[in-house]
C-alpha cells in the first residue's frame, strides 16, 4: 500500500475541515477526488503529504526521502532560478551531488517537453510551461507516491487537456500511486481508475468510481459511452452530496 488515511479528522479551532474520512491507495494507482469546495480535498492531500496532522485517526504514507512528491495549483517556483536549478532543488536539500542533481534534472525536464529550456527563467515561461517544471521537480526523485493539488486550475483547455496526457505518459515510466485533487468531473474521469466523490465539509466519502478504461486513455475516449456514462455517474453522486 502506497499510503492510508484512517478515519481522519481535521479541527481547525472549533470548526472540522474533514471527516472522518478513510481513504486506502494501492502502488501504481491513480485516485481522483472529487468535491464542493472547502470538502477537505486539499486537506487530505496535505495529510498524505505530512504537510499537516490529523486531528485524530491515523495516517500511513511513504516517508522516506523523496517517495512523496507534491505539486500544487501554483508552480511555486523560485523567480530568480531557472528552470534548470528549480527542478534540481529536491535532491540538491537531499545531499546529491550538485552535477549529478543537474543531470538528473535535466532528464527530468525533457521528460516533461522543456529540453532547451533549461536556462529560462519563471517570468519567462508560460503557465503551462512553469506547471511542466513544477512537475519535473516533483518526478525528479523518482517519487512512489505523486501527489498533485488541483495543478491545472489556473490554465487553458488545451493546455490542461495536454498536460493530463504528459501525467499519464510519465506515469507509464515509473507507475507511481498518484492522488489527484480537482472541482472538474470531466478531468477526474479522464485522470484517474477511481474517482472518489467527498461531501460537503466536513468532507466524507460520498461515492467511489471504478473507471474501467485503460491508462493513458485510447484515442477517442473522451467522445465514449464508458467516459460519458462515468461522468454522468460521478455527477450524480456528486449531486446528491450536495443535496443531503
């Protein structure tokens, strides 16, 4: 198992933010979660990530050294580094060799598109462009577990849809347990082999979705019965979360 949440629970002062909430993820699966805002979606993404303690329940995830990699909404790249040093970062803090982090980011960046990019720096790139080194950063320590927090929000149609067919194509390499936080139903069913659909706040677990397609998706999928069908499924749970 990559990671567990157990009946968790987050209190903040006299308000709870999430649960309980149990949430199992197998090595090599990709899980969405799906939700109203202010659920506890990012909440439990951050408990996954030891970012935060559950207030009670427990929580087991890969602790080691890089096993866990995050990548939130924002690149949250460091303006005066180019793409090159940003990517490297994670296993430059680990005590890796500074030339053999440089090497290792570098195959990380064109893994993810970005060879030749290497030099540029944040203000030079566009959103989807900072989002592709933010990914790299978080693939650059080979993580067991990818965690990633809504990062396709803040950018266009067809950058998100391209991005989610890099997600999975680099997935493919290594297989890692990814949890994929987003409001899009559509982009939850394309993403992920189960989509889990979380109530209202305090979030619990509403539904979860079996999407029975293989990864990455065929050609075409997003125009198939079984797409549309599952999205119309999630939709629904997600309807009736909110109306209970």
């Amino acid at each position: 198992m990559s990671a567990r949440l157990d009946r968790v629970e987050v209190d903040y002062g006299q308000s709870r933010a999430l649960g309980p909430f149990s949430l199992d993820v197998q090595p090599g699966e990709i899980v969405a979660l799906v939700g109203p805002s202010g659920c506890g979606k990012s909440t439990a993404l951050r408990l996954l990530a030891g970012l935060e303690q559950p207030t009670r329940g427990a929580v087991q995830r890969l602790a080691g050294r890089g096993e866990t990699s995050v990548v939130f909404q924002a690149p949250t790249l460091m303006p005066w580094a180019t793409a090159l040093e940003n990517a490297a970062l994670p296993l430059e803090l680990s005590g890796l060799a500074k030339a053999e982090a440089k090497s290792r980011a570098t195959e990380a960046l064109a893994r993810v598109g970005l060879k030749g990019s290497e030099a540029a720096k944040p203000a030079q790139l566009s959103g989807g462009m900072a989002m592709r080194v933010s990914l790299a950063r978080a693939l650059v320590t080979r993580p067991r577990l990818l965690l990633l927090d809504e990062p396709f929000a803040a950018l266009d149609e067809i950058t998100r849809r391209a991005l989610a067919e890099d997600i999975h194509r680099l997935w493919q390499a290594d297989k890692p347990a990814v949890v994929f936080v987003t409001h899009n139903v559509e982009e939850a069913v394309y993403m992920a082999s189960r989509v889990v659909v979380m109530t209202p706040g305090p979030g619990r677990l509403q539904q979860e979705t079996q999407v029975t397609a293989p990864i990455p998706r065929p050609p075409g999928f997003r125009t198939s019965q079984i797409f549309r069908d599952t999205v119309e499924q999630v939709s629904a749970a997600l309807a009736q979360a909110m109306a209970a």
